[in-house]
C-alpha cells in the first residue's frame, strides 16, 4: 500500500518535482515465471480525497492529463493526516468500477511521464 506522503517523496527524489513532467499509469500483469509485465498504460486527469476512506483516487482520462505541477501544489497543501491516505487508480474494468492499489512508482525520461504502477 502507498499513501500520499510516499508519492510526494518519490516524485522528489525521481524527477526532481519536474512540472514538466505528466501523471499516468501502467498496469502490470503476472506471467507465469511470476515477472510482472506491462499490460497496458493510460493517462491520469484527475483526482479526489475521500476523507471518509482515508483513500485518494486517480481517474483515468483522454481529456486532460494531470502535470506534476498541479498536482504537488495541491498535494503539498493537504494536511498531515490526509498526507497518510491511501493512493488508489479508479477506473472501469468489464463494466465495474475496480479500484487499485498502488504496487510502485516509475518514470519515463524520455516521455517525460511519471508512472503509477498497478496490478492488471
């Protein structure tokens, strides 16, 4: 499980808070010699705290993409009890809403993408 505080860290040490930089997500699926593979990869538009969850969710768009930017103003303005929740991709898998726990971070210099991994 990664919470909010293990994001701001990661986007620190990783890019450097790049503005430059594009929030997405590459989901990952399991072979059978138990290596995990990228299935799939989709842009981040938007979020929402649930402060009843404890949880953030990250939708998945073709609108806009989320920038790094806006999303470490927003995040550096939450509280420290809010920095503890869960991060969570939400997005619709065989028509129901599934949402994912985070397993990791990444980064794409070259696409100047930053990447939230999820299991497929």
């Amino acid at each position: 499980m990664k919470v909010i505080i293990d994001l701001i860290e990661d986007i620190r040490e990783s890019i450097n808070n790049d503005k430059c930089f594009t929030l997405g997500v590459m989901g990952l699926r399991e072979n059978e010699d138990g290596e995990f593979m990228p299935s799939w990869q989709s842009d981040i538009s938007g979020y929402r705290l649930d402060d009843r969850s404890k949880k953030m969710f990250l939708f998945l768009g073709k609108e806009d993409t989320l920038s790094i930017g806006t999303l470490i103003d927003s995040l550096n303005a939450l509280s420290n009890e809010a920095m503890m929740y869960e991060l969570c991709v939400s997005y619709i898998k065989d028509d129901q809403r599934e949402d994912a726990s985070l397993m990791g971070f990444g980064e794409s210099l070259q696409d100047k993408k930053y990447l939230l991994f999820i299991a497929d």
